[in-house]
C-alpha cells in the first residue's frame, strides 16, 4: 500500500488521469440509479400511485397524498445522511456508499411488487410509505458519499467539473425514469399500465443495481479521507462537531441550495402534473418533453462545473439562481400557449438555469468543510435543501394551482423560493481555492 502512495505521489498526470476517469464513472453510475430510483417513484406518484395507492380520494386529493408519500423520503434523507455521514467520516466514503446503493435498491425492487389498495387496503399505502423512508434514508447517505469520492479525488483546479460529473446522476437518473415509464405508456393501454406495467421500472432497477455495486466495488477510498484516519485526526462523534461548531455552514449552504429543488421538481413533478390535467396534453408528450429537458441538462452541468473552476462557484451560482427566477413567468407563459415547441422553450430555459445553480453547488458545499466533517456537513446540508426546496414543492405548487388554477402562482413561488437561496449564498464565502487537504473546518 505505501509503495503504491508513492508511486502514485511521484507520477502524479497518467496514474491520476486513469484513476479520475474510474472515480467519475463510478461516481456517477451510483448516483444515476439512486436518482433513477428516486424519480420513478415521482413520475409514478404523477401518474399511477393516486389511483391504485389512494383510490376513495378525488383526483386532486389523490395526487397530493401521493406527492406526500414522495415527499416523505426528504425527512428520512436528513436522517441517513446524519446516519452515513458519521460512519463516512469515521470509517470511509467507499463502504457507506456500497451500503446506501444496496439498500436503496432492495427498496426499489420491493416497491415493485407491492400489492395495490384493491387487494390488501390500507397496508398498502402504509407499506409504500414504508419503502419510500428507506429510500430516502439511503439517499441520505449515497449523494454525499459520491460528491467526496470525485472531489477529494480531483485536482484542485478540476473539482468544479468532477463535481459536476456526480450532480449528472439527476437528469441520467431521470431521464431513465422517464424512458421506462414512457416506453410503457406508448406500448401498454392505460389499465394495463395501472394493473401491472407501472412495476416494470421498480423491477428493472436491480439491473442497474448490480452493475453499479460492481463499479464501485473496483474504487478505492479518497487520499484525503486516508491522510485525515492516518493522522489519527478524526472525531468521535462528526454530527455533534458540526452542531456545535459548523451550524451556520450547514444551514446557510442548505437554504442556498433550495431553489435547486424547487425548480427541477417543477419540472419533473408538477410540469407533468400540469401538463397532463390542466393542459390537457397526453402523458406520452409531457414525458418526452422532460426527457428532452434532461438531455440538455447533461450537456450544461460539466459546462458549468469547468466555469466554476475558472470563475469560482459563487459567480456561477449567483448566475443560475438569477434566471430561475428571471425565467419563472416566461417558463409558463409558453406553457399555457399549448403549442409544443414553446412548451419545450419554456422547460429548456429553466433547466439551463437550474444547471448553472446545480452544476457548481456540489463542489460548493464539500469545500466548506474541513475533512473530519465534510462527510457530514455536506450531507445533512445538502439533504436540508432537499426538506425545504424538493420535498415541499410538489405539494405546494398542487394546492396553488387548486386555489388559483394558473400557472402564475407557482411562477411567484419559484421567485420566492430562489431569493431566499440567493440571500443565503451571499453570506457564504467563496471557497474555490480552498485546500481540501485542511483536516480542520475549512468554512469561519
């Protein structure tokens, strides 16, 4: 093992190369079937769980007790990522995120051959629910872990691309969700869909499973993790560390990232909502618009992450928040022209600005802490931007759109939502010069 750390210290470009090719594609093969896993459970809440999960409810009802059941998950992610995040620090990113992919996909998998209400009632919505805190507490645990795994990896003045190779696991992640659920639609009638066809995507899962535990299985544990256990420089107990001394980190990074969650779940969830009950279109074109949305954000999130490293985060950052709130009217003012180009005008402006905030804030909250707690203050941070901005929209963008039937007031929460991450992000410093290597916090 020395001998490789010295070799490895003394030709630093080809081993290094090589090495960060492996890391980037491990990090984001996990982080892909994590999302993958996540969203198909959204796009189903969209579409199939209000009517086989919560059938006595009216379609509205049903849908917002669904997107609760979705939303349920962001609580159990701050617990995982307290959970993972301890253990990340004190024994390895690399085990915890064999651990949180496994776990999230046993969960998957079961949610694929739950039986509906029809067949057991309430026990069935209590077992979705069931399943849906797993995943969320896995979730908890694998984002951090993949963010560590290529950033600490990465040098210095490329942690802004690497950790934007991580964030790619959303729109990938998505768009495979959205793949399956729309080769379903297109081939399967509608009550097929609703008696068997919804499962296939939980069950397909597995697949991606395995080949994401096999890649992750060939990595190996990040230099800066192992300097800091060598050194005998660790905590005892991370979490209560970044309590005491790294709250305003935590908490100001998690608020900063919020409208991230606002404006990509708008996208994903409501938009398909809205698209589909109240425009009217049919869910085979709504599905086809987010995966063309998702597309486009894989182009834009290394493009960001590569000005981050040149700029710096916030600059990029600053940017992204900016047009999510300048793009919020526009983006429904083309939706409710009904024409389907404008429609996919109206999605590609907001996933551009989503990317430009996405991108870079990964790489952004990992450099706020030093390496005893990164694990832990970019985790619970990161997973509190998710109970704020992603678990809440759903249900908050359905029940203005029932009060009001417009789109306009889910434009004015969008605004909202992204100068509160604004005035967050203003009171953090830049942190791209940052030396990862500092065992102590790295954030004042």
């Amino acid at each position: 093992m020395t001998s490789s750390v010295n070799f490895d210290a003394e030709l630093p470009d080809k081993p290094v190369a090589v090495n960060m090719r492996k890391v980037a594609v491990a990090s984001v093969i996990g982080t892909t079937v994590e999302w993958y896993d996540l969203f198909i459970f959204a796009t189903a809440s969209a579409l199939v769980f209000n009517k086989i999960f919560f059938p006595s409810f009216d379609a509205l009802i049903g849908t917002l007790l669904a997107f609760g059941t979705f939303a349920s998950a962001y609580g159990a992610r701050i617990f995982g990522a307290a959970l993972f995040g301890h253990f990340g620090d004190k024994l390895g990113r690399k085990s915890m995120l064999l651990i949180s992919l496994l776990t999230m996909g046993v969960s998957t998998f079961a949610i694929g051959l739950l039986p509906d209400y029809a067949s057991i009632g309430i026990w069935a919505p209590v077992l979705l629910l069931t399943l849906r805190l797993i995943q969320g507490l896995a979730l908890g645990g694998e984002w951090g872990g993949a963010v560590l795994m290529a950033v600490e990896h990465a040098p210095k003045n490329k942690r802004g691309l690497y950790g934007s190779w991580v964030q790619l696991g959303v729109p990938v992640g998505t768009l495979l969700a959205n793949l399956a659920f729309l080769a379903i639609a297109a081939f399967l009638p509608p009550e097929d869909l609703l008696n068997w066809g919804w499962r296939v995507p939980f069950l397909a899962s597995a697949l991606l499973i395995a080949i994401g535990l096999y890649i992750r299985l060939n990595i190996h544990e990040t230099p800066v993790f192992k300097q800091t256990k060598a050194s005998e420089a660790q905590i005892k107990v991370p979490l209560f560390e970044i309590a005491r001394h790294h709250w305003k980190q935590v908490l100001l990074g998690g608020i900063a990232t919020m409208s991230t969650g606002s404006s990509f779940n708008i996208i994903v969830a409501f938009g398909l909502t809205y698209g589909t009950q109240t425009l009217g279109f049919s869910r085979s074109i709504m599905l086809s618009v987010v995966l063309a949305s998702c597309a486009l954000c894989i182009v834009l999130l290394p493009a960001f992450g590569v000005l981050s490293d040149r700029f710096g985060r916030k600059p990029v950052i600053i940017g992204g928040i900016i047009a999510e709130a300048l793009v919020a009217f526009p983006m429904f003012w083309l939706m409710d022209t009904k024409e389907l180009p404008l429609v996919f005008l109206g999605y590609a402006l907001l996933m551009t600005a989503f990317a430009a905030n996405y991108g870079p804030i990964a790489t952004f909250l990992a450099e706020l802490f030093g390496t005893r707690v990164r694990y832990s203050g970019l985790s619970v941070s990161y997973m509190l931007s998710g109970l704020l901005g992603s678990a809440t929209t759903p249900i908050v963008t359905t029940a203005l759109l029932s009060w009001t039937g417009k789109g306009s007031s889910v434009a004015w929460y969008m605004i909202g939502s992204a100068l509160i991450s604004l005035v967050a992000l203003l009171m953090l410093t830049e942190t791209f010069k940052r030396d990862l290597k500092n065992i102590a916090s790295n954030a004042k």
